[in-house]
C-alpha cells in the first residue's frame, strides 16, 4: 500500500483506483447514510432492535442519555457520509482515504465496546449488518489502492 493512493499529492476528481471500489463506496454510503439517519430521528428503536440494547430495563433519564447519545453518533456518522458523497461527486481522489477512515472508525468503534462494554439482549442484526459493512469497506479500500499502483507505475496511464 502506497500512502500516495490513500494520500494523494492533490485532492482532484481523478479516482485512480478500480471501478469495483466505487460500486462497493455506493452501497457502504447509503446504508451508512440510512444507518445516521435511523439513529437521529429513530434512536430508540435503533438501540433496542438493531443494537439490542435493553432501554426498558434503564431508566428514563438513563435511556433518554443512551437515545441522545445515539442520535449525537448518528449525527457524527451523518457527516461521514457528507464527506463521502462529496468524495464521490467531486473529489474522487479521496475514495481511498475514506474507506480507510470508515473502516478505522468502525474498529475504534468495536474496540471501545470491548474497553466499556454495553449490556445487549439476544443476537442484534447490527452485528451482522456491521460485520458486512467492515469486509466491503477492507475489499473497497484494498481495490481502491491496488489499481493505484498499476495505473501509478504504467507509462500510458492518464
């Protein structure tokens, strides 16, 4: 991995990498975009069904803290996704940096849960569906990097 594919020299509109990453980035956007936008205006739900985190068993002031707590990460996640769409419209040079910065705020997210776990009830989907997420982000980052090299090294590359 060169740091010149994950840090380019200028931040232009030329992705250097494979078009499969960016069928990859597409997907990874709108489910994260999906994901911001439940636990903003749905946290609650998203804490309980997906999360299974068991808010009856709180309090009200304690489940209104994790709901808020919720909504405020949603809100980190929603600019995320902003400065996704902005790579992908207009600065596709960034394509490779962000699938790293999601998949290294995905596990820093993971690993602060194994530092200051949280109870959960039964198996949530949102392991899974994070699961999946983290592999795309890994196989877009690797393809966004691979063809960077190549296309970097060949003397008829644009």
């Amino acid at each position: 991995m060169t740091l010149d594919a994950i840090l380019p020299p200028s931040i232009d509109n030329v992705y250097r990498g494979r078009k499969a990453a960016l069928w990859l980035f597409v997907p990874i956007l709108v489910v994260k975009t999906g994901i911001a936008l439940g636990t903003i205006f749905n946290g609650r739900a998203a804490a309980q069904t997906a999360d299974g985190i068991p808010l009856d068993t709180y309090g009200a002031a304690g489940a209104s803290a994790v709901v808020a707590l919720f909504a405020i990460w949603g809100l980190a996640q929603l600019v995320f996704s902003a400065i996704g769409v902005l790579a992908l419209a207009r600065y596709r040079a960034m394509i490779p940096l962000m699938f790293l910065l999601f998949a290294l705020e995905h596990v820093a997210r993971r690993l602060i849960f194994l530092w200051k776990p949280i109870e959960r009830t039964g198996a949530p989907p949102g392991l899974f569906i994070n699961l999946a997420l983290l592999a795309m982000m890994l196989v877009g980052l690797v393809l966004s990097i691979r063809s960077a090299r190549a296309i970097s090294s060949s003397p008829s590359a644009p």
